[in-house]
C-alpha cells in the first residue's frame, strides 16, 4: 500500500505535506504533487497536513479517484523530487474550493 495525491492538489500545491514526509518521495508536477509509491512509507503524516484533503491510503482513494493511484505510480517518475516546502500556488485559494478541477479548466482554461 502507499498513499495517494489526488485532484484536491491540481492548482494548489500547498506542500505542506512536503514538510512532514520523512522519506522525501513526493514530487513536484506543474499542476499537483505526486507519490512515489515504491518510495512511501506509509506513515501517513502528510494526511493531516494537507488543507485540501486531497491525500488517501490508497484503499480509501474516493470513488471517482480511482485513476490517482496509477497517476502517482506514473507520473512520480517523471517528475523531480521536493524536499523543501514552498508557498502555495498564487490561485490556490480559488482553486482549493472548485469540486471538478477538470471541468473547470475546460470554462477557464
Ligand atoms: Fe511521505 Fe508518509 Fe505521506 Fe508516504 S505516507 S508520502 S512517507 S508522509
């Protein structure tokens, strides 16, 4: 099992989770982080950081969230490592309250 950064992260990018992770295995994507899951120790600390919610033991990844766990297990990948925590995106207030990211990005793109 690992945890998994799922769509409440797309636009915000608190990193506050980046803070807590003992193990250094979350990267940084333009538009969200992810986990490596081979990396994660399951410790699950970086649950409680995130404001956003957007973070799951992968057995309890939300319905409709389903294709997080392959994301993170791709995309971490692909993607440098964060070690350091940084300031949320300029837009993440507004971000942090939209319900489909995708959706929305399709009326503002
Ligand atoms: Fe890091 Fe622990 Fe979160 Fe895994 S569960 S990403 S090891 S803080």
């Amino acid at each position: 099992m690992a945890y998994v950064i799922t769509e409440p992260c797309i636009g915000v990018k608190d990193a506050s989770c980046v803070d807590v992770c003992p193990v250094e295995c979350i990267y940084e994507a333009d538009d969200q982080f992810y986990i490596h899951p081979e990396e994660c120790i399951d410790c699950g600390a970086c649950v409680p950081a995130c404001p956003v919610e957007a973070i799951y033991a992968e057995p309890d990844v939300p319905a409709g969230m389903e294709k997080y766990v392959a994301l993170n297990a791709e995309l971490s990948n692909d993607w440098p490592g964060i070690s350091r925590t940084h300031e949320p995106l300029p837009d993440a207030d507004h971000w942090a309250g939209v319900k489909d990211k995708f959706a929305e990005l399709q009326r503002h793109p």
